[in-house]
C-alpha cells in the first residue's frame, strides 16, 4: 500500500492484473439515515483467480452480493488474472479507499502481510487461511469436521472394508481431511483400511486418476478426494472403474451420480456474508474466527444439507440417518473431533 504510488499506477494495474465487477452502481455512495445522507460503507473483495475457475471464489463472489444487498454496502470483487497480480490489486483497493478488504487462501497470504504491515490504520479481513496481524480477521473453518462425517459414511457404506484417500499435498494444512477423514472412518468401522496417496500438486487431475486408479486396483470401493483440481481426476477413475467418490467444497454430485455420492461442503459465502455484516455492525475484530458444523461454516450434503441429486443407494438412507447423529453429537459437544493442527 505504497500510498504515493498507488494513484499513479491504478490504472496500469487493472488492466493487467485484474478485472473488477460491482455488486452495487459506483455512483450510489450515499445512503439515507435519519433523514441525512451518509457514506456508504465499501467493501472490496480481492479474489486470486478469475471468478469461473473454482467455484470457491464464485461463491464468496455470491455471498459479497447478498451481503451488499442486505446491508447497504458498496461491494466491488476485484478477479486476479495470476497469483502475480494479487498484491498490487488489494494495493489498488487501498489506494481507492476501501474501509474493508477482504482476500482469501493461501496464495494471498504473503501479498496480505506485506501491504497490511504497511497500513496498519486499514481493515482486512482474509479466508480461509491465518494472517497473524492486529488489522486483520483471519476465518478459518473446522474442515476436520466435515471430514469426519465423510469418513464415518465410507467406513459405514463401504462393502470391501477398503477405502482410498487422494490428497494434493502432503503439508499441516490437509491433515484437517486427510486425519478427519481417517478418524470418522475408524469411528464407524475399525475394521477398513485405508489407502493415502499425494499427489504433489494441487492441479495435477492426470495425478490424481493414477493414484485413484492404483487404489481401485487394491480393492478400494470409495476413494476420498481432497486434491483440488486433482479431484476431477479421481472423478474419471471412478467412472471408469466403477468405484465410489466425493466432491469438494460445493456440491460436485451432480457431476455423475452415480459415482460422485458425496460432497464436502465449505460456506465460503456465508464467510465473506458474516465478515461484511461484523464490519457494517461494528462488531469485526482482528484475530482468527472458525466456522464449523455448529456455524453452518462447513457441511456434507445429505447429511447438513440437501441435494437436487437423488440420494445413491451406497450411501442409502440408513447411513445418512446414522452419520446425521453423528453430526449431532458434534455440534453438541458429546463428540471429540481432533483438530491435527494444534496436535
């Protein structure tokens, strides 16, 4: 946030390194209260990608809209053209002034600490990934717990006793799946093996079809994706072969019903709807929140959420019914789920 620079090279970089849309008319920044006009509160949300890539960001881009519908905020979502491009554009956020900026993920935490540290009388907020400065929320989710339920659904449906996990990467931040998965797997049936392979990369889908289909070959009837890109991969393998799958973060059971029977759902809307809401309420603080089960922060379709694909009969309802107590149990507090990361 090099404040002298940034006015002078705005608009070099929107043209290469970002593409802006606005959930609200630019020239609308005024609102009526008590009979007197204030100033809009805006809102600016810097995504590292272009919306269309990964439905992730498309929905933060959706929960940035709802929010600025509701509460009379000036939202405008500022798209990365490549991860290069991310700093300069949440420094062309503060150069326009933004009362809040908010990014998301891994790639933008380097970008964040960097212009944050250089602004401390700004507010930022960033999900789904912790940034440790006293300007900045950092929202997290309890992913773990959402893995949990997955887990305990494969170790209840699983016919082989065999299940497979495909993970991107083998670093801290994925053992909320990969350990999550396990533990719900063994709490339901502690007689299944598991099989866990890593891709090396979070956008290797080739990768991730070899491991799945080494896995399938050992007998694995369900074989967990948690490899990003790398899931449509295990998507092909499991239509090839016949085996039995699940999506990430949105519902992906569409895709092919009859292989894909599960989803792992993660609320990165209702993050960026509750941030915008803290910030317009006055109640936003820097420091780490979390979403899980209890916050509707993450979630598993048919289990937490409904699906417009029919439920597989691999699944069936019987464990649906089963793993919703499970869930239950969870969110009441009666069941531990171990978060690998404070281990």
């Amino acid at each position: 946030m090099k404040k002298l620079l940034l006015a002078l090279t705005t608009f070099a970089v929107l043209a290469a390194g970002c593409s802006t849309n606005s959930s609200a008319p630019e020239d609308k920044g005024q609102a009526q209260t008590g009979g007197q006009e204030t100033a809009k509160k805006r809102i600016a949300l810097v995504l590292p990608e272009k919306i269309g890539v990964n439905p992730f960001f498309q929905q933060m881009d959706d929960g940035a809209k709802k929010a600025a519908q509701e509460f009379g905020v000036d939202v405008k979502t500022i798209e990365s053209t490549d991860h290069g491009a991310i700093e300069e554009n949440i420094r062309v956020a503060v150069a326009e002034q933004y009362d809040l900026i908010i990014t998301s993920s891994f790639e933008a935490e380097d970008a964040l600490k960097k212009v944050a540290t250089e602004n401390p009388d700004r507010t930022f907020a960033i999900i789904d990934t912790q940034v440790d400065l006293p300007n900045v929320r950092s929202v997290m989710f309890r992913e773990q717990e959402a893995a949990y339920l997955v887990g305990a659904a494969a170790g209840l449906a699983t016919k082989s006793n065999k299940v497979g996990i495909v993970a991107a990467m083998d670093i801290p931040i994925l053992k909320k799946w990969t350990v999550g998965f396990q533990e719900g797997l063994k709490a339901t049936n502690p007689n299944a093996e598991v099989q866990i392979n890593y891709v090396g990369s979070f956008s290797d889908p080739a990768k991730a079809k070899e491991l799945a289909l080494l896995q399938a070959s050992k007998g694995a009837d369900f074989i967990y994706g948690a490899a990003a890109v790398g899931d449509l991969g295990v998507f092909e393998a499991a239509k090839e072969k016949g085996f039995y799958t699940s999506g990430q973060d949105v519902d992906r059971t569409s895709i092919d019903p009859e292989h894909i029977v599960l989803s792992q759902l993660k609320g990165t809307d209702s993050a960026v709807y509750e941030t915008v809401k803290a910030f317009v309420d006055g109640s936003l603080k820097p420091g780490v929140v979390a979403y899980g089960l209890k916050e509707n922060g993450v979630g598993v379709t048919y289990v937490t959420h409904d699906s417009p694909t029919p439920l597989n009969p691999f699944i069936g309802e019987e464990v649906v019914s089963k793993v919703k107590a499970i869930k239950d149990e969870i969110v009441a507090g009666t069941r531990t789920v171990t978060d690998p990361l404070k281990q």
